[in-house]
C-alpha cells in the first residue's frame, strides 16, 4: 500500500526544517509575489530556498514550489524568469493555479511535475481530466469538494494524484476567491496579499434611501458580529476515514505564515495519526490535545465528510481568534543547547517539552534545572536562567533575546510550553 504524503507549510527556512524534523514528508513555500502568500514569500530569499530544498532531499523529503498567483499581462515576462529560476533550484513540483502558468510551467520546465492549486476549485472528474490532459500530474482539490465525489475523480483517473487539505484556515469565500479584501483595502487575496478583512466584526445598519434614515442594527448580547469569520478546518478525528477511502494521495495543512510552533505542532498532530493508521490503531484524543494547544477561531471539519447543507458550524461569529490551551514559553535553538524566550518564564515553572516522534532526552537533575516524565509527558524546569553570556537573570520575558542555558541537549527547534489558563492543569508560579 502506498502511504499517504504529509504536506507541510514553510512559510520560513526555519519553518521548513521545524516541519520537516516533526513529521512532514514533504513542505511547501515560494519566493517572491507569485506565490500566493507574499509576506511569507518576502522571507525566503532564493539561497534560502535552495537551502531548504538540499536540507529537504538530504532527508529523503520533498520541497513544492508555489507560484500560484494570479499575473498580469505586464507580469508575464517576469513570470517567466521566474519560473526558469526557480526551475534550477530543483524542487520537487510547481504548484500553479491558472490554465496559462500550468501551460508556460510545462513549456519552460517540461519535466518538472506540477500540482494544480485549490485555487482553480476543482470539484468534478470533467475538470480534473482537463488539467490532466494539460500536464497537472496531481490536483489539489477544492476545499469544498466531498470525500464521494474524491471517489469519483480516481475512479475515472487513477494515476492522478489527489490532495486535500486536513488543517488550517479557512476562507469565507469559494476555494478562497475572494475579493473583499481587493474592494476595501485594494490589496488583492489571488495575488498573495490578503488583509483578512473576513476577520473583522462589523456593524449592520439600515437605510431607507427615500428619507435618508439610516439606523444601526442592534446585535443581542453574545451573538457577535464576526459574520464573514470562517473557523478554522481540523480534521485530525477524520484521518482514519480518509484514508480508508483510498483515494488521497496527499494530506495537507494549510498555514505558511503562521508560527514555527504551529508548524511544529501540526505536522507531529498528522504524523502521529498517519503512522497510527497504518499501525491499525487510532488515538483521537491524542491528536487533538496537540490540536487544540494552537491559537484558533473555533474548529470545523468543514465539507470532506459532511456536505454544506448538512451543518451549519463552519462560521465563527462571537470572535476572531481565541488561545488554544497552551501558551509556548520557548523555543529551544537550532544546536539544542539554549532556551529562547517567547514568554515570561520564571525559575522553577513547569514547562511541557514538545519534541518530534521519537525523540528521546537525557533525564537530569543539576546547576541549570532538572528534566522528568510525569503521566506519559516531558517536562523540564529551571533551577537558574543563566543567559550564554554568563548573566543570571531572575526572570525572562518574549522581549529577552538572550539565549539560556538548558539543564540538557534537546533535538533542533524543541518548544516548551505551559497550560493557558490555571484550571488546564498545572500552571507556572507567580
């Protein structure tokens, strides 16, 4: 049986690695506007790229090139350097989204695969046999689009590959053709630079344009006015069904611009249900404890298994964004020997060790602190915050950019994080 690819975002070269050590097997990320996230673009230099693609096939995985946006006619010359620039990085695959980028894609780097966008809302056999006909050797596939009708795609085309996404936002409008944001702000989704306008709460008025009345729409306490907010797609309770149905190639999470903990977390999350799937064994409760530590706008499982019509849970009207339940404290270094500090921490805080599979510490107990396990998890605490410049500190904040010294070597990119709120469980001293 082929196993199921786990896609990852990489909106960084850090990000790229932290998600590739967690469990991905295979990221993807892009250089410059004509990938669909320009910020994220913005941090990826081509040497950069180049490096995450060597770090990538040195470990057996696969990096994706996007160049998904949508060009203007006075782009095209540029489109196309581009293209043959980022051809002779050698990643693994383009992901385009227009008919004309899928056309100048394979003319330019003929055998280069590419993977068609959600973008171009996919949903049927008809237009996935079209993009296959042009060269797309694997459809990434509305996020609107059933688990039945995935079916019927492979059924009629069986050597195409299809992907889907299992995680991460998403957006009020149709496979993310938007343009509220475009009208409001002029900066423009389906060229990379979205203003999450959705994500705002608005006021609703009413006018009456004989008399110029105009009144403003009183909301009941508590229903809130986020009315474009969509919640956030997680389908981590959903792994086993998808992959029963034999027919998704690919799994992927959605979130280049997210954090590297988000990167990290969400890759473990998938892996773990991936590799229990094939062990013929599930653990949902075990995927959604990583889940739910995220930040997010309330959780759906949106339109694989349930249709539209059959739900009514896909908006998040009361609010934006809300804390998961874990705040990370830290990040340790790339080396693994120091503690960066992206929250208050104190001497003796409990902080939960978050590692990639399989990892294993040394359980110490000295100067700097001390490591244990407690009911089947990791912990660590510091005896002293003793910066590499030799300061001790009696406290560090997100400001301190000073790396502290572990009691112990952890694996590149470990995070430590603690409960939100103190009824989650054991929380740090004041």
């Amino acid at each position: 049986m082929k196993k199921v690819e786990l896609l990852s975002p990489a909106g960084t070269l850090e990000k790229l690695k932290i998600a590739l050590d967690f469990g991905a097997d295979a990221v993807y990320g892009g250089v410059s506007h004509f990938s669909l996230r320009i910020r994220s673009g913005k941090e990826f230099t081509f040497e950069d790229f180049a490096e995450g693609i060597k770090y990538a096939h040195e470990r057996g995985k696969k990096v994706y090139a996007t160049i998904n946006g949508f060009p203007f006619n006075s782009q095209i010359s540029l489109l196309k350097k581009h293209i043959q620039k980022m051809a002779e990085l050698k990643p693994d695959a383009f992901i385009v989204a227009t008919p004309g980028v899928l056309k100048l894609a394979h003319e330019i780097a003929p055998d280069m695969p590419l993977h068609l966008s959600t973008q171009a809302n996919v949903m049927n056999v008809l237009d996935a046999k079209v993009y296959a006909d042009m060269g797309a050797t694997r459809i990434i596939t509305a996020r609107e689009i059933s688990l039945k009708d995935l079916k019927e795609i492979k059924k009629e085309l069986p050597d195409l590959e299809l992907e889907v996404f299992v995680h991460g936002s998403m957006c009020f409008a149709y496979s993310g053709r938007c343009l509220i944001s475009t009208l409001q702000s002029g900066r423009v989704p389906n060229r990379g630079s979205c203003a999450n306008d959705c994500r705002f709460p608005y006021e609703m008025y009413a006018a009456n344009p004989e008399t110029g009345t105009l009144f403003k729409l009183q909301e009941d306490e508590g229903v809130g006015t986020y009315i474009m907010n969509s919640k956030d797609l997680n389908l981590g309770s959903h792994i086993k069904e998808i992959l029963e149905s034999g027919v998704v190639d690919s799994l992927k999470i959605e979130g280049r611009t997210k954090t590297s903990y988000y990167a990290a977390v969400t890759a473990k999350a998938y892996r773990m249900a991936i590799d229990d799937y094939y062990a013929g064994k599930e653990d949902t409760q075990k995927y959604q404890y990583e889940l739910e530590s995220l930040q997010n706008r309330g959780y759906t499982d949106a339109y694989l298994i349930s249709r539209p019509f059959e739900k009514n849970d896909t908006q998040s009207l009361d609010f934006t964004m809300q804390l998961g339940t874990h705040q990370v404290t830290g990040e340790g270094t790339e080396d693994g020997e120091y503690y960066m500090c992206k929250y208050k921490t104190l001497p003796e805080d409990e902080l939960e060790i978050v590692m990639p599979l399989g990892s294993k510490i040394e359980f110490v107990e000295n100067e700097f602190g001390k490591t244990y396990e407690r009911d089947g998890r990791i912990y660590m605490s510091f005896a002293k915050l003793q910066a590499q410049n030799g300061k001790v500190w009696e406290s560090v904040h997100s400001g301190n950019i000073n790396p502290i010294k572990l009691p112990a070597k952890f694996p590149p990119f470990t995070f430590f994080r603690i409960p939100s709120h103190p009824d989650m469980g054991t929380y740090p001293k004041k």
